[in-house]
C-alpha cells in the first residue's frame, strides 16, 4: 500500500503472478494451467477479486456473472473469483446462490495472492474489487479496480475479452 492507503494494482502489460488455491469444493486451482502449450491453447482468463461473500455488493457481482456464464466460461475463456474467505464459507455461498464457476480460497497464508496483485487493504484484511483480465501467454490485458463499495461494470470485461 502506498501513501494515503492507496495500493497500486498490477499493471497491463505485466506477467500474471502464478497461484495456486483450492476453489469451493476443496480442488486445486492454478492460474498457470489456463496457459497455452504446445498440446494446450489455454484459455483467457477473467480473474475478479471481492471482498466477501455474502455481502450485498459482492452478491449482486458474482450473481450478474452467473447470470451470462456462457461469456465468461467457455472454450476460450474461464472466470475464476477470488476472496479471503475459506472454502468452506464459498461452497455454502455458491450453492445458495447458484455459482457454478470457481470461487477461490485466498484465505491462508491470507490475502497472499491478493497481495501478490497489488490489490489486498491490510486494514481491513480483504481484496478490493480487482479484475485483471489475462491473455493465453499469461499476461495481463486489462483490469479496473473499484473501492469496496463500487460495483464494477461487466461491459466492461466483455469488450476487454473481445480485444484479446
């Protein structure tokens, strides 16, 4: 975090730092298996940061994702959401909500990937709300990232995938 408590989030252009954390139902999830190789054209990937579940900002974010799915998990593109929250906290916050994507654990050693893209706030020990769209190769494409009360635009995410 820089002066004022302002963090600065990772930048277009950069390597997506790697990661790995188990999703909602216990599995192991790597960013680094999205990348192309040579048997594999990977997958772009929508990697969104929020603060909790179960909170109304976050709610109605990850619902809106659910609710266009085919955009945002197909054959060229996967969303993985990221939070502190434990996966046992994720599971019961994605079956009540209809979530079939990955919900991410950053919950122990915590926020350690939210950190790693620049966008954790150590005083309240939580991610903002980052979206970093990352290419094929691994590097970031796009992001935004909003204050814990703003609600991001996901026009915007589309039109960001649509350039790649």
């Amino acid at each position: 975090m820089g002066a004022a408590g302002a963090v600065e989030a990772l930048a277009v252009g950069a390597e997506a730092p790697d990661f790995t954390l188990k999703d909602n139902h216990g599995r192991t999830v790597r960013l680094s298996d999205f990348r192309s190789g040579p048997e594999d054209d990977g997958k772009n990937v929508v990697l969104l940061f929020y603060p909790f579940a179960f909170t109304g900002v976050c709610t109605g974010e990850l619902c809106a994702l659910r609710d266009e799915l085919p955009t945002f998990v197909n054959d060229d593109t996967q969303l993985l959401a990221v939070s502190t929250d434990s996966i046992h906290t994720l599971r019961i916050f994605a079956e009540q909500e209809g979530l079939e994507y990955p919900l991410l654990s950053d919950f122990w050693p915590h926020g350690r990937t939210s950190r790693a893209y620049g966008i954790f706030d150590e005083d309240k020990g939580c991610a903002l709300r980052g979206t970093f769209i990352i290419d094929k190769a691994g590097i970031v494409r796009w992001t935004v990232v909003n204050g814990l009360p703003d609600a991001r635009d996901l026009d915007d995410y589309v039109k960001a995938l649509a350039a790649l």
